[in-house]
C-alpha cells in the first residue's frame, strides 16, 4: 500500500477513524511529509497535530513514538536516546518549531481498492482449512522484511502448501512484540483477565496456556529469530461486503443551540463548497445485511425531528441527505445486503424532506 499524507487535524476528530496497527509504509509517508514541509515540533504537542493519510485515517504516536519519528526524519539518530531530542517541544529552540497547518484535502482520500496491496503466503493444509472456515482469525509470523510491509486495509492470498488453492483475507490490524510469550500473554482490551489472542483464534486448542502457545511456535522459529526480529500477529478478516450510513444536513451555518436541538449525540463539521458547512449526524459502519437496521442507528438520534429538519430546508435552505454507501464485493460468496428501504424510513425522509443518497459500489477482486 502507497500512503501519502494529505494533510493534519488534531487527536479524536471523529471525521477521521485512527490508523491503526501501522508498518513501515506509513511511517516512510510521514517522515517524507515533515521533510518536505519543515515541521519541528515535540511529541506533547501531538495530539493537536495528527498526520492524515490518502486511507482517510489519522495516526497517532506517544510523546516518545512521535520524538522517534522527528529524529528519524531530520536524521538525527545517533546516541542513546535519540528520541529525547524531540520528546517535548521544550527541547526545540522556539526559532525552529514549525507546525503544520490544520487542514485536510479531503479529495486526495483514496477508494479502497486503489491502495490495497496483496501479500502472498504459505499455509499447511490444517491452519489453511482453519481460515477458510473461519475458525482461525489470527496468523502468526516472525516481524521480517516481507510482514513488515503490510498494513491494516491490505489483504494476503493464502496457498495451501497441499492442494494449491488460495483464499484472500482481509487485514484487519496489526500487533508487533518482541516475542510469541508477550505476545500471547497480552490482555484483552478492556479485560481484567480474558487474552487479546485465546488459542482457538491461533489455531491452537482451548486451554491451551501462553507459555504453551509460545513453545509451540518455536517448531518454526528459533528463539534467536523471535529476538533478533520480533513478532507479528495479522488479525484476519474473511472478504465480504460492506456500508457506511450517515445524515449529511448541509447549509451556511447552525449555532451550537440549534444543531443540539436536533441532536444530542456527536456530529462532525467541516466546509463544503464554497460557503456551506456539513453536519454529519450518526455514522455507522457497522455491516449488517439489512441496510435499515444500520439507517435506524444513525437516525436514533433524530426519529421524531423531523419537523425541524424540514423547517431547515424551508427557511435556510438546507441541504439534507440520508446517505448509505454499499460496497459490493462481486465475486463473494456471502449474501448480498438488502437494500429497499423499510415504511418507517421512507416515512422519515417524507415527513422531514431529506433525500435519499444511495452511493452503490460493486468491486471485482479478480486480481486480489
């Protein structure tokens, strides 16, 4: 995958998801970025300058992770650690900090099938089974050359080292240790005991202990090859279709009383045109198959509004759109989603005068 950046915003703007899991790729699109525009500043001041990239995610570093990233980029390296040169903006002389301006060129952002790169690899015929079926989620591999140019969005065809035949995956997220036991006895997010890896989804059999899981690995990797270049776990994801719904209501401008009287929840505002600004209410992408269970979710926050919104259309003139945008993978074999819409959402778009915007994308993978 090519990243590039296309721009920068600050931490938690939910216009654009967090990159996660990233390689080397996207720090090689950074470090060419700050390069090519001079910027200096330290590692706490990150959160208010977050490099966005042509996937339309933004990525975000710790103090320390960011003050590597600027050595590395004005190719100040040397001594312990090189890092510290950058770790707060304390560190930089005032004459030589150099922020980017916070600004996002939203055109720039690429469909999907244009960045992905497709990896190939190896399997015996059990822990292939086991990914077709479904069963093993993750795979495990020494953190090389070759794994470390993939990223979260890329997909690997699998080979089964018997038959032949091949299956494409999604990757979904990327985890690096410095070895299978870190690995394995990492925590789940947000669990007090569960494992962020429990067996089955390795291919090992339940019950299996991380210092079992770890010993195992070692039939194919040497002690000396997990030290000398770490470890990844490639969390997979069987190829299948997708949506994204949100409500766009664009027009000049609302005040913070009026767009919280439509809706409590979070919203996200950026320019639109030359003098519009959109308000997008209710993204989701969470896939279900029927596209009215995901419009329900992003409109919970306005059913029952609708006399608002119209009154937007007819004394602002503003623009109101009910957006779903379906990506259709042709050659998948799972069901595709059921578009026509439900009485209950057709009678919100009647009754608030929104528009229906149904962006519909079929994708061939002859090729991935």
């Amino acid at each position: 995958m090519k990243y590039r950046v296309i721009g920068w915003t600050y931490l938690g703007n939910r216009m654009y998801p967090m990159h996660r899991g990233f390689g080397a790729g996207v720090e090689k699109a950074i470090v060419e970025d700050i390069r090519a525009h001079g910027y200096r500043f330290g590692g706490d001041m990150h959160e208010e300058y977050c490099p966005v990239l042509n996937d339309g995610t933004y990525v975000s570093y710790s103090w320390r992770g960011w003050g590597g990233i600027m050595a590395h980029a004005w190719r100040q390296e040397s001594g312990k650690c090189p890092y510290m040169r950058y770790y707060m903006n304390m560190f930089i002389p005032e004459e030589d900090r150099v922020y980017p301006e916070l600004k996002v060129d939203d055109t720039r952002i690429e469909p999907r099938t244009k960045r992905l790169d497709v990896h190939k690899m190896h399997l015996a015929e059990a822990p292939f089974q086991a990914i077709k079926e479904g069963t093993k989620t993750v795979e495990l591999r020494l953190f090389d050359a070759k794994r470390r140019k993939i990223d979260v969005g890329d997909r690997i065809e699998f080979t089964s080292l018997a038959s032949g035949e091949k299956i494409t995956v999604d990757v979904v997220d990327l985890f690096v240790a410095k070895n299978f036991q870190e690995l394995f006895s990492s925590p789940a997010y947000g669990s007090g005991d569960g494992l962020l890896f429990p067996p089955e989804a390795v291919g090992s059999p339940q019950g299996t202990t991380p210092e079992e899981m770890a010993e195992a690995m070692h039939a194919y990797y040497s002690a000396e090859e997990e030290k000398k270049r770490g470890v990844v776990a490639i969390t997979l994801r069987k190829i299948t279709h997708s949506i994204r719904t949100y409500l766009n209501i664009c027009l000049e401008d609302l005040s913070d009383d009026e767009i919280s009287e439509i809706t409590p929840e979070w919203y996200v505002k950026f320019p639109r045109y030359s003098t519009k600004i959109c308000y997008r209410i209710g993204e989701n992408d969470e896939y279900d198959p029927d596209l009215n269970v995901m419009l329900r979710k992003t409109l919970e926050g306005v059913m029952g509004k609708e006399e608002l919104l119209r009154a937007l259309i007819e004394k602002n003139g503003a623009e109101i759109y009910l957006v779903a945008v379906p990506e259709i993978i042709w050659d998948c074999e799972d069901p595709r989603p059921m578009l026509s819409l439900d009485a209950d959402i057709v009678e919100f778009l009647y009754k608030s005068g929104a528009r229906i915007d149904l962006d519909y994308y079929i994708i061939e993978r002859k090729n991935a």
